[in-house]
C-alpha cells in the first residue's frame, strides 16, 4: 500500500475553487443526456479494457460508498479493466477488490466528513466546519496522489464533495458519483459548498446519480447539471444468494468465530465479543426472524422497527453501529440480539436466515442498497415508501403477485403500518415467503448485478451511452 507525499497547496483560488490550470486539461465532456437515463434493462460491456483511477475519500469497510467502491473496483477489473483504488482505507488487503491495486494518500491528517464517526489515524471532522483554506488543502493531497498515477483513461471520484474538486483538480477526464449523503448533510443548506458542488460538476465529463430522487436533490441543491446519468448501484448476485439454513447456520457462526477480540464492545466498528456462540444459541431453532442491518441512528428509522416488533410473534437481529444504540437497546422488546456491525463475509450467511429484512429510513436515501442485497439472498424486504427506497419497493411490486404487491413498502415513519406488513409477510405459508423470495432476487439479477451496472457507468465515457426519456422533465 502507498502513501503519497505531501504537497504544497497551489495558491490564487478563492471560495474553494479549482485552479483553473489543473481543470483546465480536462477532456471535452459527452454530449448532454440532461433529462435521460441510462437504460438497465440492457447490458452493454466491450470495447477494450481502461486504465481507472477509482477514488473514495474513506474506509472500504462498512456500508454505503464505501461498500459501493470496492464493488465497483472488483466488477471492473473482473471486466478486464486497469483499476487503481484510491482511499484512506489503511487494510485493504481485508476486502475484495479484484486485482485492483490500493493506495491511501497522504492527507495530512484532516478528514472531511459528513457524518461525525471515529477514523484511525485521522481527525474528521463535518465538511461544513472546515475552512477553504482547509478544503483547498485536503484537495491538493488528494488530486496529487491521483496526477502520479496518469495517465488514466478516467478519473472515477465519489461525492460531490470532496470528488467534484478532487477529479478537477487532477487535470484529467473525470466522472463523479453523487451519493446522496453529501448533499443532505454537508450541502443543503449551505450556499458556498453547493457553489463548489456545481462549479466542480460543470468540468466532469459525466455525473452518476443512483435514483430518480437522487436527481432531484443534486439539482434542487445544485442547481442545474449536465451530464447526469441515473444508474443504480450493483449487487453481487453471485455472493448474495439463498442458502439452505443449515448451511448458513454453520457458516455465519465460523466466520463470527474469525472476528477480532472485542473486549468489553469499547471499539465499535468491530462486531461484538462472543457473536459466535450469541447467534448459535439465538438463532439455534426456526423461528421468524427479522433482520435490520445498517446505521444505528434515528434517521435510519431503527426505533420504528423496534416499536413495531412489540407484540410479534418474531425475534430480530439488529446489525450495525451508531451513536443511539444504547437507547435503542434499552428499548428494544425481548428476542432482539443487537450484534454490533458486520461485514459482508457475515451477511451472506445471516440474511438467508431471515424471513423479512426491513429498511425503516426516514432520512431519504440515494438508493435502497441493502434491500437489494436482502432481496439477492433471497430475502423479501419490506422498506419505507420515500426517496430511492420507494423506486425499488416499485420493481419489487411489479414483480411480485398482484395480492402480495403492498408487502414490499410501507408508510414512511408509521410503525403501525410496518407492523401491519411484517405480521402478513411472516404469516404467509413457508413456501409462498420463499417463492416472494426467489421473486425478488431475480429482480436483483435482472437490474442490479453489479457486472453490468460496473460497464453501463463507462457507457457515456465511449460516447454510446444507452438512453431512454424517464418521464416528463427527466
């Protein structure tokens, strides 16, 4: 793993600006496809491999973006191409990333963050707390370390902030991937970084978003953008997949076994101490079951959960970390196993245990990642009817019998109805909850495996982008 040196910031930008004379050897961007969307119904691969610079600003572990760029890092370079992974990730050799290559820049030791959470070696702190002069130097680190490994075809950053003004800053062909976070947190609100945020676009030779709703939050914060393509994330339908109970069982347990001494749970990004025997002992009999993995936070709608498990005939297993646990255990109703995060190696093996996975978010969200996941493994998840949630509880739908079509969503922060749901969905005969759960994988493999997710983002970048109109003013 390299680390780059540190570089001096380049003086004469104001506002958080990019300099100019980095930007301005960027390639000329595609043509527009403002208001269009790249078609997933079609997978559209070829055309010679590219040599990829990939940059994430944080961990590879965990959720969200950062289980999004190793997925992307290892479907690109099992589709052939040159991938190189930039991040403050100091083990990547823990994850899969394909043959792609891992460096962690130098950043000197500031890291912006939207949400405040702990990063060895690093003070992170809320993007909107630092200075430019701050910003201007975390970008100048960054797009260092990138301009040492040009030439590249492309530039690939994550989040309009810091991703926007790190890919310009390289002087290369750039694409940025919005997320959603980014904008909810640091952005909204704050006129000067959402300026950066579409100063910095305007130079990208493509914007990805990963839902409709997305869209319309990087333009209401934003402003108008060119380039935008709708593309949902990938899932790995060859690692997310049904597994006979027995078998997922003993496997959860083993890799549970292979965890980290935790002592006393003091460092929360690790899985609890004793998880093995905890699951064996819990989930020994089966039992209805429901699964919620994920932040341990309000926004991401956990108390919901809780709440409406009150009286079910079911147990739960609560999966993540958060600054609420705590009160979230305290009232949790018994049958819940709280097991601190986990890690993929650790969901494959737990979700096909699961009768019902729930995304209870009240917070909107890019696109519903884990509930795809869920689906893929074969378990239907039952998700809040809003943001990018609401666009897969609508594939979900559509696939799924037309009596049972209302078991994919419920209302957004109403427990009664999540209730409701979960008690018919765990009350369907064994057979028809496995059958909807069959239904909802080949959803999954049909749109959202990440091979051909991973080739349709470089569609646009070989000027032959797929495109299909999404609906009025789209």
């Amino acid at each position: 793993m390299g680390t780059t040196s540190s570089p001096r910031p380049r003086p004469g930008r104001e506002h958080g600006q990019p300099d100019p004379a980095l930007v301005s050897g960027a390639l000329p961007p595609a043509t527009s496809a403002e208001g269009l969307t790249l078609d997933p119904d079609r997978y559209r691969g070829g055309g010679g491999g590219m040599r990829i610079l990939l940059w994430h600003g944080y961990l590879l572990g965990g959720t969200g973006s950062n289980v999004y760029t190793r997925s992307l890092a290892r479907a690109w370079s099992r589709n052939g191409h040159d991938v190189t992974v930039f991040s403050q990730e100091p083990h990547p050799e823990e994850f899969d990333i394909g043959e792609a290559g891992a460096i962690r820049p130098d950043i000197g030791g500031q890291l912006p963050v939207f949400v405040l959470d702990r990063y060895e070696g690093l003070n992170a702190r809320r993007l909107q707390d630092f200075t430019v002069a701050e910003r201007d130097r975390y970008v100048a680190y960054n797009a260092a370390a990138l301009r040492e490994h040009l030439p590249a075809d492309l530039v690939f950053t994550n989040h309009v902030l810091m991703g926007g003004p790190v890919g310009a800053a390289t002087g290369a062909r750039y694409a940025v991937k919005a997320h959603g976070s980014e904008l909810e947190y640091s952005m909204r609100g704050r006129p000067e970084l959402a300026r950066l945020g579409h100063q910095t676009l305007a130079g990208a030779a493509a914007v990805y978003v990963g839902s409709a709703h997305i869209r319309d939050v990087l333009t209401e914060i934003c402003g108008r953008v060119e380039r935008v393509y709708e593309l949902p994330p990938g899932v790995d339908t060859d690692r997310w997949r049904p597994e006979p109970r027995e078998h997922a069982l003993a496997a959860l347990i083993a890799e549970s076994r292979r965890d980290q001494p935790n002592p006393g749970n003091l460092r929360e990004r690790l899985p609890d101490d004793g998880n093995a025997d905890r699951l064996a002992a819990f989930l020994a009999d089966a039992e209805p079951t429901v699964v919620y993995f994920g932040k341990l936070s309000r926004n991401k709608g956990v108390h919901l959960l809780l709440e409406a498990l009150a009286g079910l005939d079911a147990r739960s297993v609560i999966v993540g970390f958060g600054e609420d646990r705590t009160e979230l255990e305290a009232n949790a109703p018994p049958r819940t196993l709280f097991t601190g995060p986990l890690e993929h190696r650790h969901l494959v093996h737990l979700l096909p245990l699961a009768d019902v996975s729930v995304v209870p978010s009240v917070f909107p969200e890019a696109f519903g990642m884990v509930a795809a996941e869920a689906a893929s493994a074969g378990t239907p998840p039952l998700v809040a009817r809003h943001s990018g949630l609401a666009e897969v509880a609508a594939r979900l739908s559509q696939a799924y019998p037309p009596e049972l079509a209302h078991l994919a969503s419920f209302e957004p922060g109403d427990p009664r109805d999540l209730r409701a749901k979960l008690e018919a969905l765990l009350l369907l005969p064994p057979d028809d909850r496995r059958s909807l759960g069959l239904t909802a994988r080949q959803v999954v493999v049909d749109y959202w495996s990440w091979s051909g997710v991973a080739e349709r983002l470089l569609d646009p970048l070989r000027d032959r982008p797929v495109r299909t109109v999404t609906g009025p003013g789209r």
